[in-house]
C-alpha cells in the first residue's frame, strides 16, 4: 500500500492535456526522432510512381490545381489531351491550348492475314509496274480507286519483295502528317516493307521527304491515294490501280476453299469452279459487284454449300449483293420499268424507284 507524503498532496499530478507533445514518448519512437508513418511512405511511392516522361500527353495532377484550380485538378487530373481542348463541369468550361508538345507517335501494326491472302490473291494490271517501281525505288506510290481492291495490289506487291511476314501497316494519329516518320525512323525495321494510306496530294512530296529514310534501312515505304483522273502528269513512282477482274477473283478464293476446306485435288477443284461459272446468272451477279469485297462472299458461300444443287444456289445469288441492289427501292412515287441488257447480253426486266 503506498504512502502519502505531505510534499504529494500539495502537488496534484499533471494531466496529458497539461504535457507539451516533446514530453509525451512513444512506444516506438528512438533517438533518431519518431518512425516514418506508413501514410507518408505511401505519399513518397505514389510520387514516384506519377513522374511522367517527357514527352506524356497526360497532365500530371501535381500542378492541376495549380494551373487550373480545384475543381480541374479534381475533375480533370486523369485527361489526356493534345492541341487544343474544350472541358467543362456543369457551367465550367475549360479551353487548353497545349503548346510545344510532342506529336503522338505513329502507330505501326503486322499485317497478321497477309500470308493467306497471297494465296489467294488474283492479279492486277499494276502488279508488274508496282513490282519494277519497288525494285528502282524506296519509296513509291499506287493511285486507285477505293473498294478495287488497291490495299491488297499494294500489300501482295510488299509482300513480294520483303516477304508476307514483314510487311506492316503505317496508321497516323489525327492532324499528324507522314513527316513524324523522321522521327520515328528508329521503328521501322531494316528490309521490311510499309504501306501507308495517305489523303490529300502530298504525295510526291513525301516520297522525296522519307525516300532517305528507307533507302538507309533497306526498307519500302508504299503510299496509297485515291486516282484522280483529271489530273494530268503522274509522277514517275505513281502507279495507276484498276480493279482485277471479279471471275478471275471469284475462281482464286472458290479454288483455295475447294482445295483446303474440302480436300479437293488441285484438277478436281478447277473443274467444279469452271462448272459454276457456266452459270449465266452467277457470272452476271460477279460483274456487276463493286470491287473484290463483294466477290469474295460469293465464293465463300459457294465453297460452304458445295456441292450446290440449284436451289442452294439460286439462294446464295438471291442473297448477294447485286442482286440486293438490283431490287425495288421506294425513293419516290414515280414508278418506271427499267430494261437491262448486261455485258453477258442477259435481258433483265427490273421494277425500279426513282
């Protein structure tokens, strides 16, 4: 049991309240000064972790606020934008103009399905020219039309030259011009091919901007435009694109599915392929299709329900595309009979909307 002296009773015990923070001790606390709190550890990671190279389009949230005030930096921390950029909240509106930023970087992909589609594919008349033009030049350009199949003529003709395993496929970012390509020059690999589609007229221009760039690499850059035919002098590297012919097509894609889907020797499939095309009918619906793309359904389905009796095959014609777009469509009141005569001399009597 203790004892209570007098010099106790006249001294009460301080409280925690009455301490200063330096006479309180923790538990863990040593001679260096108290631990690191765990929060602050992870205050130090998570700065680590958000320094952004140099050439990120994302804003660093650190100076959001700063910049743009609470609300933006709450709202907005995690927008990555480039140029110049309306954002708003509610009644807010935020206008950005980014200046001196780096451009967004090209993308390059593997043309994964070009391996097969050199199998099957039916030659053009620009092949050889595009063939030589490759042989002479880096950089070199195919002028066509869309939908004639000018991506497949300009892949195959790569393709021959630097092998369907390493030809790829050049996509540039909005309001980004062919011009990053210097910059990017480390990306493109030696001896590979490249094919870009690219808008506009500038073609010749870029063909002298990057024909150094791939020449060092040993590589091929191949553009893509839509043909003008108004347009008088071509230049030397540009190659006109015509639009293969559809049965020639149609017999390629039907005589590969023939042979491998259904086991077919290589005679046996070219018969069954000259014995649909002594259909009159199918040989309408082929020319009259818009380019490759609408043949290659035809010889698909053709090859999926072989061997086709007639009724299967009069559903897969029925189902095609020009028989679709030789159907009746209610554009107007007026009503008139059309009289077709097509290239095989086939009368056809169509009801049409005007």
């Amino acid at each position: 049991m203790s004892e209570l002296r007098p010099d106790d009773a006249a001294t009460p015990m301080p409280t925690e309240a009455d301490l200063e923070p330096a006479d309180i001790e923790s538990p863990d606390s040593g001679p260096d000064g108290p631990p690191e709190r765990p929060e602050d550890l992870a205050e130090s990671d998570t700065d680590q972790k958000d320094e952004l190279p140099p050439d990120s389009l994302r804003m660093d949230p650190r100076v959001g606020e700063e910049l743009y005030g609470t609300q933006f930096s709450a709202t907005y921390s995690d927008v990555n934008v480039r140029g110049v950029n309306a954002l708003g909240n509610n009644n807010t509106i935020h206008v950005i103009n980014y200046k001196d930023q780096p451009s967004a970087k090209p993308v390059i992909r593997d043309l994964v399905g070009l391996p097969d589609l050199v199998k099957v594919y039916a030659e053009a008349v620009a092949d050889k020219d595009l063939g030589e033009k490759l042989g002479e030049r880096s950089t070199a350009c195919l002028a066509g039309r869309p939908n004639t199949g000018r991506f497949s003529t300009a892949c195959v003709a790569l393709a021959r030259r630097h092998g369907a395993d390493q030809v790829h496929e050049v996509l540039l970012p909005a309001d980004v011009g062919p011009e990053v390509l210097h910059r990017a020059a480390g990306s493109l690999m030696e001896g590979h091919g490249y094919v870009l589609r690219l808008p506009g007229d500038r073609h010749a221009q870029v063909m002298r901007l990057l024909a150094d760039v791939f020449r060092r690499r040993s590589a091929s850059l191949l553009l893509i435009k839509d043909d003008d035919s108004r347009s008088g002098v071509r230049h030397s590297a540009e190659v006109q694109h015509r639009a293969p012919d559809p049965l020639a097509v149609f017999r390629s894609h039907l005589r590969h599915q023939l042979c491998h889907q259904r086991r077919l020797s290589a005679e046996e499939s070219d018969r069954n392929v000259d014995r649909y095309l002594d259909n009159s009918d199918l040989v309408w619906a082929l020319r009259s299709t818009y380019g490759p793309r609408e043949v290659v359904p035809v010889a698909k389905a053709v090859g999926d329900h072989h061997p086709a009796n007639d009724s299967v095959f009069g559903e897969i014609l029925r189902l095609s595309q020009p028989r679709r777009r030789a159907r009746p469509r209610r554009c107007s009141g007026l009503r008139r009979s059309v009289q077709v005569e097509d290239r095989t001399g086939l009368q056809l009597r169509d009801e049409r909307d005007f």
